[in-house]
C-alpha cells in the first residue's frame, strides 16, 4: 500500500462552504497554507473560486487575482501546490507561479485546459460532477451511481491521454458531493475499491461536507470525526490522496490506519520521540511517533500509482 497522501486545502474565496473569506488575503492566505504544511500536508491545493452548490461563477481575471500570488507565495516557500480551477488561462497562470498539478473539477472537458495540461506535463486530477456548482444538487440521479462514475472518468482519462496526457500524471476524484445524494455518497464510498480497480490514484474530498452534517446532525466547523471516518475509510478501500481542511489531526488517523491495514509499524530515528508519564512511581517511557512519514521523492508509474509528482 503506498503511503497516504494529505492535501490542504487553502481557499481564497469569500464564499466557500466552510471557511468562505478567512483566507482572502494573500499573506494569511500563505501563512494558513505553511501552517498546514507543517501540520504534515503533503501539497496544497488552491482554489479561487468557490464550487459548493449553488456558488457564483467567478472572472477569470478575478480568479487569478486571488489565486496566483498565493501559489507563488506556497511554492517560493518550497512547499508542493496545485491549483483547484476549471479555466485553462487561470490554471496556465498558477503552473507559471509554481504549482505542478491542476484539479479540475470539469475533468479536463475544457479542450484548452487539456491542451495545457499535455503541454506542461504536469498532474492533473479529473473529478467527477454531475451538472456544473450551480445546478448540480438539483434532483442529482444515477442508474448506478458508481458505475456511471467510474465510466465517466475512465472515459476521461482516456480523452486526456489521447490529447498527450501522460498516464502516470493522472488522477481520479469521485467527486464526492458534486452532484450526489447523501445515499450516493455513502454508495462511491463503500465501493470505491471499484474505481481504484481503474489503475490510477483516487483522491478523496469529504472534508467538513453536507452530508456528513445531515448524518450526524453537525454543523459545518464540528464534521472533522465524521471527515476522519470517512477518509480511514476510503483508505482501506485503497484511496490514496486526502484533501482535507484539517490537516493535523487527519494525517494522524491516516497514519494508524495505514499502519493497522500493513500490520507493521516501523519507526524511523528522525520521529522518534521519548514521552513519559509522571505519577507517584516513575513509569516506562513509551516511544510517539508518526507512521507514514511524508514521501521524500514523490513518483509514480502506471503499475504502481501512489503519489502524483508535484514538486
């Protein structure tokens, strides 16, 4: 199993779901983007324009405005970036700043932002919506809600690599949310060991979303336990990269799990801390460490995919 992979989501939007307008401006926006880099995120993901349901398109110009100096800021911090974005001029800006994957909620549909993506050669993930932001929680139906998805991205992903795309630079998002039922959420969930069965990395995006709130009865800043659940979840049924607002605490439920699934947990001499507990008679030390250290050399290959190249 490789080891999981946690992306940080860093909104710049003042309209997002969860945390719409806290990040708006640029410095905060790459403090919070650094602060989860060190909370253990393995990239950051960017994004400009809002695509909870029923969100309001935004200008290119305006896109990039928000977007670009935040990638800039990330990847000149040495810190690995992609660009959440469906407009190929906006996305083309942010690989000149420095990011090296673009996710695209369109799924690369947009001949434009195929064509950069083969030219650049950089990741790109393809998500799976139903309709666009603006009407895709309308009524949302599905003869075989898994089924319909993995058809859709696999026919996706062979459109982008007959435009040039490298396979090894592909992956695939169920798009949970985009244009599904609480029923159809929880169905690409328990079977999403039939869309990693297409051969390419999966990324999961449940972090903090509508459904785990109607499940649990949570407001939007109190779903993190169902957002963990979720994600421990999809990696046993063998998802590879998380995207997630709250990193620390995510990166630490993926780290048990992926040790609980491999039935080993091997520590390396650079995490290794001694903690103890103090009481009236002095007690063992026990060793703390993470499980799944962050990947030093990210690659991928069509027979082993894991982590995608962002640099």
């Amino acid at each position: 199993m490789p080891p999981p992979i946690v992306m940080g989501i860093v909104n710049v939007t003042p309209d997002s779901f969860s945390d719409g307008g806290r990040w708006l401006d640029p410095a905060a926006a790459i403090a919070h983007g650094l602060q989860l880099r060190d909370d253990g995120a393995d990239l950051l993901d960017v994004g400009g324009e809002s695509t909870r349901p029923g969100a309001a398109a935004v200008s290119e110009e305006e896109e990039r405005r928000r977007v670009v100096p935040v990638v800039a800021g990330l990847a000149g911090a040495g810190a690995r970036v992609s660009v959440d974005t469906m407009k190929a001029t906006v996305a083309e800006a942010a690989l000149d700043a420095g990011a090296t994957l673009v996710n695209d909620v369109t799924a690369l549909r947009d001949p434009a932002m195929v064509r950069l993506v083969a030219d650049r050669g950089c990741d790109v993930c393809l998500v799976h919506m139903q309709g666009d932001p603006r009407t895709m929680q309308k009524d949302p139906r599905y003869d075989d809600v898994v089924a319909d998805v993995a058809a859709f991205l696999l026919e996706r992903a062979d459109a982008a690599m007959a435009a040039g795309v490298r396979r090894e630079r592909i992956i695939l998002d169920p798009g949970i949310g985009f244009g599904k039922t609480v029923q159809h959420n929880l169905e690409l969930l328990d079977r999403l060991h039939e869309l990693v069965a297409l051969g390419f990395p999966v990324l999961v995006g449940t972090s903090r979303k509508s459904f785990l709130g109607k499940i649990a009865g949570r407001d939007t800043d109190d779903r993190l336990p169902g957002t963990i659940a979720t994600n421990v979840l999809a990696l046993a049924r063998g998802a590879t990269i998380f995207r997630v607002h709250d990193v620390a605490p995510v990166r630490d439920a993926m780290a048990v799990a992926a040790a609980t699934l491999a039935r080993t947990w091997t520590p390396t001499p650079d995490e290794t801390t001694t903690t103890s507990r103090t009481t009236t008679s002095t007690t063992p030390t026990t060793s703390s460490t993470r499980a799944v250290p962050r990947p030093s050399s990210p690659s991928r290959s069509p027979d082993s995919p894991s982590t995608p190249t962002t640099g």
